[in-house]
C-alpha cells in the first residue's frame, strides 16, 4: 500500500477501505506493523504507556547492515530528540522548551512573522507567477524559526540546505552516501549551535539561557541532549510546517469556494487553518514500538513490533467528524489530532498554527486571484509526511 503510487498522490481512498474493513490491520511493511485507521484508536495508542516512541533507529535500519556502523553519530543525535523519548526523559527534555513556544510567548513575534511573509510576497508579485513551494513555502518556516532561534540572516542558506539533507535521507529507500551527507549535516548543526550556545546562554529570556540553565532534582540538562534538540527544531520546524502550506494552498486553490469564502471573511482564517490540518495534514501516521503483549481489538500486539497509527485517516474518520471528506473552513469541529496527541503532541504547534494563519491572511491580501498555475500536483514520495515537491500558481 505505502509503496503504491497512486497511494503516493492520493491516500485517502486507502484510508476509507481499511476504515470501512476493520479497525486493526496487519502490514509486512516497517518489517511487520499494525495499522490503525480510526481517530478512538488512534488517539488511545498516542497515550498508551505499552507503546514506545524510542523507534529512532529505524531510520538506519533501512540501510544494509554493513552500512549502519558508518551512521552511529546520526543515531545518537537523532536518539536525543524529545520526539523519540518517553517519559520521564521526554519530559525533563521538553519542559524548557515549552515556555518558548507558548501562544503568549509567541504572540508579540507576530508583526515579525508578518513582515517577513509581506517580504517574501513582494518578490512574488514582482514575477506575477511563481513557484509557491520554493518561493514561500521553504524559506517562510526557514527564515520564522531563524528568528526564533536568534539565527543570523546569513546563515539561513546553510540550515535549509543542512535540514534538506536530512529530508532527503527521509526518502523510502536512502543510499549510504545521502545517509552520511545526513549524518554530516546533523553534525554541523550541533557544532554551530554548540557555539552559538556558549556565545548566547548568558543573554537573558532566549532559548539558549533557558535550556542552559535550566536545573531539577537530577541536576543541569547534559549538553549533548541540549544540542540535539536545536537539530531537531531546524528540521522537524522547517520539513512539517513548510509541507503543510503547500497542502493548505493547493486545497483552497482546489475548492475555490472556500477561497472565495475565506475572501469574504478573512476572520475565519484561524478556523480555516484548523480544518486544512484536519483535511490534508502534512504528519500522515505516527509509529511506535511495541513493549508488552497485549490484544486490541481481538489481534494480539506483541513485543517489538510496530504500531502505525494512521493520523490522516483518523483526520477524516466519519464516526468523528461529519462529511469528512468535505473541506469545510466554517466547520463547527471536534479537535484534529494533526499535532498528535497526549506527551508527545507538537511542540511547535503554536507556531505552526500562526504562521498558518498569517501566510493566508497575507496571501489574501495580496494575491486575492491566487490560481493554479498546473492540474497536475508534484507530490513527494515520503511515508509519514506528505507534501509537494512543486506548487506552480499565477498571481
């Protein structure tokens, strides 16, 4: 199923029959995995202390095994991530980061974000058409995390080309030389931020004080931790939400009454951004690992094999939300579950939702005769993520 490309350009019809046939199935992908299709399940499985989010090695694993040694860095900085810890170790990890991407910590960053989509528009209507993926899509998340981050300007080229590296290495069937140039970008990400830590921990309120500084009952953070979580957020910030605008745009563009809609009533933009995530979420599944035996729905889960619980389809499961396959930007809706759910729900959703928001209010405002410049979508090949490689529109 995964590796069928009409999958590849269109899921959803897959979603529906597993939906529709049973809410468990077995998969010989991932070496052997359990397919969850429906939101109850999905949602159970995403706080369930028996499944583990320390499956990190995977992205090795794909490798013949004769290669794996050459990647042992690329494991131990990936393995740091909050994203592949549980709790407690998870949690100690995410606590600091928290405070920096609350909505209010967020909200005087705004006018900031604002320019810099306005800055990045301006190009774009210089040309009158443009490539939306390349002109907005990557550098917007690229350039909104820089400033979070206390990036310099000059240096964003290299963090997008060091985070495309690793995209690349996302791929369903990566060599070993794009698995070392991965390896290679991860570790110059932790190199610069290490001295970009040691240059900045002494500045007051940034991300580098607090993660520095930041001490419980079992003592400061190790610095390595800290560091991999900055090659996380460069990566996962860019990949997930640069995907999810190209997703959103594309949909509007498709279903030109709800772009004509959202014109009418640019106050519903915060609304319509939650109904694009429910509708074409750029996070499509979300695997765990299996540590005790236990039986779900009559099939028995054993340890070491895989759960994948399938958030696109849970996003437009009928018994959770009404007409689900209807884009719908004035929905009156139950919570999507695009971010996750429970321990591990987005750290940076916030931040996603509002630069969600302002890149359609500003695209509103500028190009309100925004069209599609091609019937024919680019999609990537990724599994868990979906995404256009490609957006062509006229302004």
């Amino acid at each position: 199923m995964f590796a069928n490309p009409e999958f590849k350009v269109n899921p959803y019809p897959a979603y529906r029959r597993l939906r529709e046939n049973a809410p468990i199935h077995w998969t010989d992908s991932f070496g052997g995995a359990w397919l969850l299709p429906r939101y109850a399940d999905v949602v159970k499985a995403m706080r369930d202390p028996r499944l583990s989010a320390r499956r990190s090695y995977l992205l090795v694993d794909r490798l013949p095994r004769e290669d794996r040694k050459e990647l042992a860095q690329l494991n131990r900085i990936v393995g740091n991530w909050i994203s592949f810890l549980d709790p407690p170790e998870h949690s100690r990890l995410r606590k600091p980061l928290e405070t920096v991407f609350t909505p209010a910590a967020l909200k005087t960053m705004r006018p900031c974000i604002e320019k810099i989509a306005d800055s990045l528009l301006d190009k774009m209507q210089e040309k009158g058409e443009m490539e939306f993926m390349h002109d907005f899509a990557y550098p917007f998340p690229s350039l909104v995390l820089a400033n979070v981050l206390g990036i310099p300007t000059k240096d964003l080229d290299r963090f997008i080309a060091w985070s495309d590296d690793f995209v690349s290495f996302q791929a369903p069937k990566p060599t070993l030389e794009v698995a070392t140039r991965a390896q290679n970008s991860l570790i110059a990400i932790t190199e610069y931020f290490k001295a970009l830590l040691a240059e900045r921990h002494q500045e007051q309120h940034n991300i580098f004080c607090l993660l520095k500084d930041f001490e419980d009952e079992e003592g400061e953070l190790p610095l390595e931790a800290i560091l991999a979580q900055f090659t996380m957020l460069i990566i996962v910030g860019q990949e997930t939400t640069r995907y999810f605008l190209g997703n959103a745009v594309l949909a509007l563009l498709q279903h030109p009454q709800q772009w004509e809609i959202l014109k009418r009533d640019p106050s519903l933009a915060p609304n319509a951004v939650q109904e694009l995530l429910r509708y074409e979420s750029s996070v499509q599944s979300s695997i765990r690992l299996i540590t005790e035996e236990f039986v779900l729905h009559g099939r028995t889960l054993k340890p070491g094999q895989f759960v994948i619980s399938l958030i696109g389809s849970a996003n437009r499961d009928p018994a959770k939300f009404t007409n689900p396959e209807i884009l719908d930007i004035t929905r009156s809706q139950p919570p999507h579950i695009a971010f996750g759910y429970g321990a591990h729900f987005c750290l940076g959703a916030a931040l996603a939702h509002m630069e969600s928001e302002i890149a359609l209010n500003c695209l509103l405002n500028r190009m309100p005769n925004l069209k599609l410049a091609s019937d024919t979508p680019d999609w990537n090949l990724e599994i868990s993520l979906r995404g256009l490689n490609r957006l062509p529109v006229a302004c």
